[in-house]
C-alpha cells in the first residue's frame, strides 16, 4: 500500500534539506497512542547511511528499525531520498519512504513523504494504513513550526 502527504513549509529548498537531521527526526516522534521511537543511530541523509530505531509499544515491547538510505537525486529544483526499510518491526514486511523536497515560488519548499509498505502475512494492510497515516498526518505542524 502507499499513500502521499504534502507539506508547505516557508524555507527555502536548501534550508529545508539541512533541516532533516537527527534533532528534526526526534522531534517528530508522534504522540500516545503510538509507540515512541528512540534514536540508535542517525548517519543522515545521504546515500548509504544509516537510521537505526528501536520502538517501544506500552513500555516494554520492543522491535528494532533499521532503514538505509537506498536512492538520492537532486537538482536546482528538487532534493530527494529514499529510506528502505532492512530490519522492520514484526508487523511489517517491506517499508520504502520517499522524501521530496520541491522548491517552489519564493522561499517556500513542498515537502513530500511518499510511503510504500507492506504488512506482515498476519496482519492486514489496511488496518495498518490508518495508524501509518495518522503518523506522518502529524508530521504537517511539526514541519511548519521547524522551519518557519
């Protein structure tokens, strides 16, 4: 399954693609009821680096993440990366994000998270899609008041 959900923010492109670091990646870490997500690792954005998480759901059960940044392409107008996931929670089977970072008229910057997962045999995708949604949903204000 996938979904897309943009976000216009007022920087420019440049700034935008500097902003996504370790201190951008904690500070989205989305609210009760989803599980939190600890930093293990964070090498950045670019070809070949790696994220390592470990999610905690009510406290004590715990799944590691490990993504590595698969794909990168940039131009005058656009930055984007690619996270594939290598080590997934139980519940998924396959996760690929897509970052895109679009200049736009002005000092503006559309950014873009394109998600592709599956979910485990086990667990349907749509009961998966609302909650994956719903996580990146709360994205949107976190970007805007990072990079107003």
């Amino acid at each position: 399954m996938q979904f897309k959900i943009t976000t216009l923010v007022a920087k420019p492109l440049e700034q935008v693609f500097d902003g996504f670091d370790e201190r951008l990646f904690v500070e989205m870490n989305p609210p009760f009821p989803f599980p939190r997500v600890r930093v293990l690792r964070f090498d950045g954005c670019r070809l070949r680096d790696e994220v390592h998480l470990q999610l905690c759901f009510l406290g004590f059960f715990r799944q590691s993440w490990i993504s590595i940044i698969t794909q990168k392409e940039l131009n005058a107008n656009e930055i984007n990366f690619t996270d594939t996931g290598y080590t997934l929670p139980v519940f998924l089977r396959q996760w690929k994000h897509q970052h895109i970072l679009q200049r736009t008229n002005g000092d503006k910057t559309l950014i873009t998270d394109h998600v592709n997962f599956e979910a485990a045999t086990w667990l349907p995708n749509w009961l998966l899609y609302p909650m994956l949604y719903l996580m990146f949903s709360f994205r949107k204000p976190i970007y805007r008041r990072f990079f107003k």
